[in-house]
C-alpha cells in the first residue's frame, strides 16, 4: 500500500483529499521534530511520513541546535542535524531556540545557526533557569541581530491560571513569556515583527491582548481546539496576522488543521493562514540564503 495513501477515502466524509491539502501550500511552522535527543533524526524520520502523507509544503522545527547550554558547546547531534537541514533545504526548515537569561551567548548561538548556518530564526521557549521573559531589556540585543539577519522571531507565551490571587499568567513557569510580555518587546521595535505562540494559551485573552500592536502576529498551534477561536481572530485582527503550526508529534495534524478548514476564513484567507502569512514574514532570510520559495 502506498504509505501516502489514507486508509479511507476522505471525500466520502465530508474531509479534504490530500491533493486539496496541497493545494492550500501549507506551511507548518511549529514542527518539533528533533527534541528527542536520544535519537533526533530517528524521531525525524518516523515523523516525517505524516507530514508528506498530509501534503505539508515545508516544515519548520523549533529544536535546531537544541536548548541553549551556557558556557555554549555543541550538542551531540548539531552536525547531523545542520547536514539534514542543508541536504533537505527544499522543504525543511530550522529555528533555534535562544535564552534571554543569556543574550550574549543567545547572539553566539545565532551566529552560528542563522548567519552561518542553515536556520531562519529563533525561538523563545516557554521558560528558563533566570526566569527572563521576551519583555526584559536582556532581549534587546538579541532583537536587534534578529532583525539584522532578517530572522523570524517566535515566542512561546502562555496564560496559565494560578498565583495569589489566582490569574491568567500567575501560574506561569519562571521566564515563561505572556501575550503581554510580547507586546512591551514589540513595542521597543516597531519595526520588527513577531509571532506570538499558542494565541497565549487562552486565545479569548491572547487576541485582546496583541490586538492593538499590528507588529505581532497570532498562531494557534498546540492551543485548545475550540470551534471559532480563528473566527474571531480573523475579525480582530485580520487574517493577514495569523499563523498556523501542526505542533507535531504532540498535537495531530488533524486537529489543528481543523482550526482552519472548520473556520468561515475565504479560500484566500486560509492560503494566507496556512502559509502565506508566514512566507511574506520569512522572505528575507529565505532569499538571504538561497531557498526556493514562491510566495
């Protein structure tokens, strides 16, 4: 049996073909697919089938280089994965994750990864040792060689409920970044551009909260699947801010794909949701290093 064939026919149930779902250009821009560190490219290749079986255009994983070690050295596999990333250039991508608590060793690692390297961005993970969100002054010079390279900038934010008094973002982890956080660091550049991750865990606070700074953009990946979250993000503000991410393999592909097709979004709109957003944001460093795209 072709292993890109559905077992079942999805027309017959109302859901799109593969030929439909590449015909949207999807783009998955939270892929985790080396964060197994036992054996990250086994983990890649196992994921993979699900990703060309449902016509994923490019994938792009958030683990490139791996969680940054202060003094900086090399994990075991980065030669492996930065050799993958070259030979598979065509369709995959790679961002590296940085650490705020470490802004000079988070430039090093850039430098490395993005100017030398084959990776198109960064990455702020939901925490750190130093409990640094993206709103401290830390990030400033990290921003400033993002926009340098070109390189996109996606933030992990998260609204967990908790504290004394309980809140949205009281029960966060230390250095674990809020909707709110995004929007101070956007605010310091205006001319830059960022994504804020998870539509901050609770999307209904998460598109209030970035609504009025147009420099942040939205993605729901790995949020709670609730009908019309898209919807309203849409109409708040406008389906040109929104990104979409499979975050595979811990979420399915048909879950968050189904934020999209289940949404009132135009058929042009979902192309813009699905990957178009994203390619206009990523263009410059996509160009910068000689990766075929069409927008």
């Amino acid at each position: 049996m072709d292993p890109l064939a559905f077992a079942l026919n999805p027309a017959d149930y109302g859901l799109p073909t593969r030929e439909e779902l590449v015909a949207y250009r999807i783009w998955d821009t939270h892929f985790h697919g080396f964060n197994d560190r036992t054996d990250p490219l086994g983990q890649f290749h196992a994921n993979n089938l699900y990703v060309r079986r449902m016509g994923i255009e490019r994938s792009v994983t958030l683990e490139a280089g791996g969680t940054l070690r202060a003094p900086l050295q090399p994990a075991a596999h980065d030669a492996e994965l930065r050799e993958l990333l070259v030979q598979e250039r065509a369709w995959l991508s790679g961002i590296t994750p940085i650490d705020p608590g470490f802004p000079d060793e988070s430039c090093v690692k850039m430098e490395a990864w993005i100017r030398r390297g084959p990776c198109i961005g960064i990455k702020y993970v939901g925490g750190n040792s130093r409990g640094i969100p993206c709103s401290h002054p830390n990030n400033d010079p990290i921003i400033r060689l993002a926009a340098e390279l070109g390189a996109t900038i996606y933030i992990h934010t998260w609204l967990k409920v908790g504290g004394t008094p309980r809140g949205p973002g009281r029960g966060n982890l230390p250095g674990e970044s809020t909707p709110q956080d995004v929007v101070v660091l956007a605010r310091r550049f205006p001319d830059v551009r960022f994504i804020c991750g998870h539509s901050g865990g609770d999307w209904e606070l998460g598109v209030r909260i970035v609504r009025a700074q147009p420099n942040v953009l939205l993605e729901f990946a790995g949020s709670d699947p609730h009908s019309g979250a898209v919807d309203f993000a849409a109409r708040e503000l406008g389906a040109d801010r929104l990104v979409w991410g499979g975050h595979g393999p811990s979420r399915s592909y048909a879950t968050e794909l189904a934020k999209v097709l289940e949404s009132d979004l135009s058929p042009a709109d979902r192309l813009k949701v699905f990957g178009g957003n994203f390619r206009r944001l990523a263009s410059p460093i996509l160009r910068r290093e000689g990766i075929p795209f069409e927008l």
